[in-house]
C-alpha cells in the first residue's frame, strides 16, 4: 500500500493471542514521513528513510525497516501506519506481521 498524503493510513487488527506486532516500511529514496500506532498510541515517528538502507540494486538503494511491538497482553489490538504528509513523498507499507511466538519475523 502506498500512503499518499496527511490523514493517509492502514492498518491491522489481530483478535488472536499474538505476542508482537509489527509493519515493514520499505522503498526507494523518494519515500516520505510517517508514524506508527499501536492501539492508538504512538510508537514510532520520522523521516522513513532514516530507518536505514536495506538493499543496494543495480540502479539504486532501498530504504526501510520493521517496526515491531511486543509485551502486551492477550484481546484485540490493532497497528496502523499513517503518512504525516510533511514533504508529500509517498510512504511504502509492504506488509503486517503478527506472531504467537513473541517476535515477528519479516
């Protein structure tokens, strides 16, 4: 999902007995600013690509990280990615993860 702008989002709801959450971020260098909720609580904001340079290919660098969170108990929880919108570059969201084993591996 590509995240345009202000009050842009997605996210992801998990009613099942996970132990951590998390939302990979990943693109070129042209990607934008965001932040990351975790049952409506903020637990990560910033420029994406300071999440680092995961990949260089032929032509040019890929930027990105996961952004995980563990250590909450059992019940419906939901993390949602948004787009602050700040330089109107668009914020790549590759995918959600959960997992029942107290990390999530992308």
């Amino acid at each position: 999902r590509v995240l345009w702008g202000v009050n842009d989002w997605t996210e992801m709801t998990v009613d099942a007995p996970v132990r951590a959450m998390g939302v990979q971020i990943y693109g070129k260098h042209t990607m934008g600013w965001a932040r990351v909720l975790f049952d409506g609580a903020e637990v990560w904001r910033g420029d994406t690509l300071a999440l680092g340079r995961v990949n260089q290919d032929f032509y040019d660098y890929s930027y990105g990280g996961y952004i995980e969170v563990s250590g909450f108990g059992p019940g419906s929880h939901t993390i949602r990615a948004e787009s602050l919108g700040v330089d109107y570059r668009p914020v790549i969201i590759t995918h959600f993860g959960a997992s029942l084993h107290g990390q999530v591996v992308p």
